[in-house]
C-alpha cells in the first residue's frame, strides 16, 4: 500500500487539494498586482512594500475575520460562488473603517472532505472581490481534516493587509457632540446574525419566490456582504471630512456604533430615515423578536456608518447622491445607542 493509498483511507484525499489548487489557480492569479513576487505554491507569498517608501507615514493595517454561519446557507441552496466574495468585503471593509486601503488578502477554507469544483467556485469568489478591491490574493490554505469538521461543513476565513498614512487614520478621536451621523445602505445581513436568522426562517421555503422580498428567502439572505471602498473613497476625494467610519457586523448597530464614540458621547438614530432590506421584517416578524434585539443582532439596512460634522453633510450628500442618508446625530452625555421610532 503507497502512503498516498493510507492517507486517503484515512480520510485525506490529497489529489483532490492538488486538483481544486489547479482548478482555481487563474483566478488567484488574476488579482496579482506587479507587487506580487511569489504568490500561488510558494510556502509564503512575497509582497514588494517599495511603493511604502513614498509615503510619509505608513501604518499597516490588519484583520482576520470569517463568514460565520453563512456557510450552512450556502450549503443548503448548494451555491458557493458568493461566500468568498462575503468574506472579502467584510475585511476590506474592517480595515477601511481607519482609512486604509487593501494591499493584499490570504484565505483559509477547511472541510471534513474537499469537493475541488466547490472548492474553487469558493475560491472565485474570494478572487473576484480581491480583483474589485485592488488586492491582491497573496496565498492561502485549503485544508481536508475529517474528524475537525462535520461532513458536508465548510470553514472559511480570511485575512487582510492594507496601509494609510499615519495623518489620514480615522478614529472617531475627533467625534463631537452634534456631527451628524450619515447611513450607507446594506445588501441585506451581509455576514451576522444567521444563526437567529435560520432558526426563525428554518421552516419556509427558502428557495420559492416570495413577492414580500422580491426573490426567494435563499437569495435574500445570500446576497453579498458590500464593500464600502468605492462610496468611502468618493467621499474622500470630494473633501468631506469623516470623523468616523463605523462597519456594523456582529453585534449590530448597537454595539458596533460605540467603538469609535469619545468618551461622553453617545449617538441617536431615528428608524425610518433609510430603507430596511424586507429579509429583517420578514426574520422579526417570523420570531416575534423585539426591535432592539433586532438592531443588537443586525445592520437592520446599515452597513457602515459614517460621522460628519454639520456642515459637511451637503458635500457627502453631492458625492453619493440617493446612496446616504442621514441616519442620526451624537449627542452629549449619552449611553451607547438609542434608536428611535
């Protein structure tokens, strides 16, 4: 018996990691900026940092996060083209929160065993939203461990590397009582709350039209996590001065808006300033579930908050047209988040 024969009747395939690297290598290779010098196969990617030296300050800027239960929605309308790209956006979106900008993204998918097309389709999708980001997809890790992961389970992470100059970091240190607060509009749950999210829908039909959300239960709640690079770049580039960016994943509005107040400051949103995506109507509705449990699971349509002062609000408001609305403001003295109406 070869060691390739008792590795696989020990559950590990490894051709099909071979073929599922094959299959995705062009899309990988596809978002390599002329910074990558050794990306797909080598045992650590190498980025060219000289275009660092142009700047007067750089500060690097890293996160690692995941896509949570998204993945069990996935499996369940058999589509993966999409949880990449989720995966992506959220981290880009993380780092861009402090004004920087995406310079290149590793990714971690596991499984108990490794199907190499869904695999790959994963994959795309990672490589596709790193090509729209400008980021390169530097490396990564497809693992098999059966044992680790339910049959049928898929595990998907990521980790991003971007830059900012040290003077253009947003940190909402500047935040003061008054600034209003500006709301851009979610695609749906993005990546959080689909554990409460599948409990109330687990009953319906998730793949039958459904007028309410103008599609299916499976297409609202798999629509892709959006990324906030573009619309915060053009605020930028208009002048607008933004005090704070706020990115609301886990935890929701509630808990996500507070990390970038100053001490003493609490903010006040007003419900029915923006449009709520109807998938948090119909979740609430099916789960009798209280208004404040709902914005302390879910964006509720908030995908990233964005603090102005007062008399920027007309500029953010010519830079993005009907794509911001004017959500709330910070108040003096204030406990966390208070949502109104």
């Amino acid at each position: 018996m070869s060691q390739q024969d008792a590795y696989a009747r020990a559950g590990v395939d490894i051709a099909a990691g071979q073929r599922a690297t094959e299959m995705m290598k062009a899309a990988v290779q596809a978002t390599y900026t002329p910074e990558v010098l050794a990306g797909l196969g080598a045992f650590g990617g190498l980025f060219d940092a000289a275009q660092l030296k142009a700047m007067a300050g750089p500060v690097l800027v890293a996160s690692t996060d995941g896509v949570g239960t998204k993945t069990k929605v996935a499996a369940r309308l058999n589509r993966w083209d999409t949880i990449g790209q989720d995966l992506v956006n959220h981290c880009v979106n993380d780092i861009l929160v402090q004004g920087a900008r995406p310079l290149f993204f590793l990714d971690y998918v596991a499984a108990s065993k490794l199907n190499p097309a869904q695999i790959a389709s994963i994959v795309g999708g990672v490589a596709a939203a790193c090509q729209a980001a400008g980021c390169a997809l530097l490396g990564g890790e497809t693992a098999e461990m059966p044992g680790v992961y339910e049959p049928g389970e898929i595990d998907l992470a990521g980790t991003i590397v971007g830059v900012v100059e040290r003077d253009q970091l947003i940190d909402g240190s500047t935040i003061e009582t008054g600034d209003v607060i500006l709301g851009l509009p979610s695609t749906g749950l993005h990546t959080n709350g689909y554990s409460l999210a599948r409990k109330m829908l687990d009953g319906l039909d998730w793949e039958a039209p459904h007028p309410e959300l103008g599609g299916s239960i499976g297409e609202a709640l798999l629509a892709v996590h959006r990324c906030y690079l573009e619309p915060v770049r053009r605020l930028l580039a208009a002048g607008v001065t933004v005090r704070g960016l706020a990115h609301i994943t886990g935890g929701g509005v509630i808990d996500n808006l507070p990390r970038i107040l100053p001490s003493g400051l609490g903010a006040a949103i007003q419900r029915g300033t923006w449009p709520e995506p109807p998938i948090f109507g119909l979740i609430q509705q099916q789960g009798d579930i209280p208004a404040a449990e709902m914005f302390h699971a879910f964006n509720m349509g908030l995908g990233m908050l964005v603090v102005v002062p007062p008399d920027a609000v007309a500029a953010a408001q010519a830079a993005l047209g009907d794509d911001v609305f004017i959500v709330g403001q910070i108040d003096a003295g204030g406990d966390g988040v208070v949502v109104a109406g």
